[in-house]
C-alpha cells in the first residue's frame, strides 16, 4: 500500500521476551507491504544463533514484571520454570517458535542481517548462524541499508 | 463508513476501503479491486486464496492473517507474497471482501 516505507529493526537483546516483539513488528509490516529489515546485535545474535534459537529464556530476576520476591527468582530452576510456563501459553495461543516465526520472515521478504562486532565477540562464523541470515553487515553498512527507513531499537 | 460504487453494484466500505457487508461481495467487485489495487490479473492460486478467506471468515467469524491462510488455501508464505506483493495481511481482505485481520501472524 505505502511502497516507500520502511521499517529497521535493531535487536540487541537475546531473551525471548526481547526477540518477540521485533519479529513480530517485521512480520507486520511485511503483511501491511511495507519493507521490513533486522539486524541482529550482541545478545540480539542469540535469536540467530543456531545453538541458541529454540533455548531463548525469559529471565524472572530483575524483572519487575513477574511478581516472584528476587530471592526465589534467583534459586536455581526459576528462570526454566518461567521460560516452560511462557512458551506453553504461547504454544495455546498458536504462537510460532522464534526458528519458525525466521523462516515466515524470510519467506515474507523480510531482510535478516547480523553484526559483524558482535560476531567477531562472540566468536561467531556465518556457518553459526541460521539460514535465513542474508549477510554479516558492519554497524555503517547498517546505517547504508536503513537510509529512509524508520528505525526501532529493541 | 461510506458506500462506492464498483463494477456496477453499490459497496459498503470502512475509512480503509474493506468491505463491511460480506454479502454485498461478487467475484466481480474482487476482479474490480484488483485491477484497482495493482494485482490483476487474478489467478487460480489468487482465487483459492479469496474463496479460503471468506469461507474462514464465516466460519469462524474472523478473517484469517497469512499464517492461517497457508495452513489452509494450499499455498506457501513465499507463494503468498508473490501473489499479493504489496501486503497479504491487508489485500487479501480487502479483495475478499471480509475485515481486515485481526491477527499479528
């Protein structure tokens, strides 16, 4: 409908309450036509990571919105219990993986790309990452790729 | 709301342009919009994805995002877009005549 418009997502966090919201908001704007690009960084690489992609966790220390006392938030087996109880309400509500919801990305032409400082970081080839990874880009080739876009920090 | 008149019957359409009366709907109001909306010509795979839309939406009372139009009209998410390049979620509506989704997927 708006050809010109464009949306730029930069995740920069890894938890799976940090990497929904992106890919939800590409999806999105892919299905209103509107050009969508990722560019995954530091923690965001983790969503990418083939290691890492379906064990994402939602962290219930030092997060005020789950209502546990941080002394058991921290015991061991909290953060698992927490991450079990969300993926099982997103799999009621038919929520795709994170693994499927890049794959419906990539085949909806959204423009997956991964930082090659976070890369270089971590440790990290290209071969480490999941397919639907177009390129490893540099933070100015990102600046590049994202003229005229709106850009969403997440 | 407003009413338009298009290929020869009269629709009633909201601020965005979907139809709000489903029954007002003909394949021809469907060719009539995609020639408007840069689609046509309409396909076999155009219209299975159409019939799909509508009969969902009267089954279940909800038009369907794309990810349930995948499951169900026998198409892929890559041969979704392809078919309605500038956006599936919307278009698809919009030529089926039913609301705009409601569903993020």
């Amino acid at each position: 409908m708006t050809p010109d418009r464009k949306l730029a997502i930069i995740c920069s966090k890894g938890s799976l309450d940090m990497a929904y919201p992106g890919l939800i908001l590409a999806n999105a704007a892919r299905m209103a036509g509107v050009d969508a690009m990722l560019f995954f960084t530091f923690w965001g690489l983790d969503i990418v990571n083939k290691a890492k992609v379906e064990r994402l966790h939602i962290s219930p220390l030092g997060n005020p919105s789950m209502p546990i006392p941080a002394m058991i938030a921290g015991l061991p087996g909290m953060e698992a219990m927490a991450t079990r109880m969300m993926v099982k309400e997103m799999d009621r509500l038919e929520i795709p993986h994170v693994a499927e919801m890049l794959d419906i990305l990539d085949q909806a032409g959204a423009e997956l790309y991964a930082c090659q400082m976070a890369m270089d970081m971590f440790k990290l080839e290209k071969s480490d990452l999941v397919p639907q990874v177009k390129e490893v880009i540099s933070a100015m080739d990102f600046i590049d790729k994202s003229e005229g876009a709106q850009v969403i920090f997440i | 709301m407003s009413s338009r008149t298009i290929a020869g019957a009269v629709i009633d359409v909201d601020a965005e342009g979907f139809m709000t009366q489903s029954t007002q709907w003909t394949p021809e109001i469907a060719i009539a919009l995609s020639n408007e909306l840069g689609i046509a010509p309409l396909t076999d795979a155009h219209w299975r994805v159409l019939t799909f839309a509508r009969d969902d939406t009267a089954k279940h009372g909800q038009s369907p995002g794309p990810r349930r139009i995948v499951a169900g009209a026998g198409v892929t998410m890559k041969e979704l877009y392809a078919l309605f390049p500038k956006g599936p979620g919307k278009l698809v509506a919009r030529l089926a005549g039913v609301p705009k989704p409601k569903s993020c997927l």
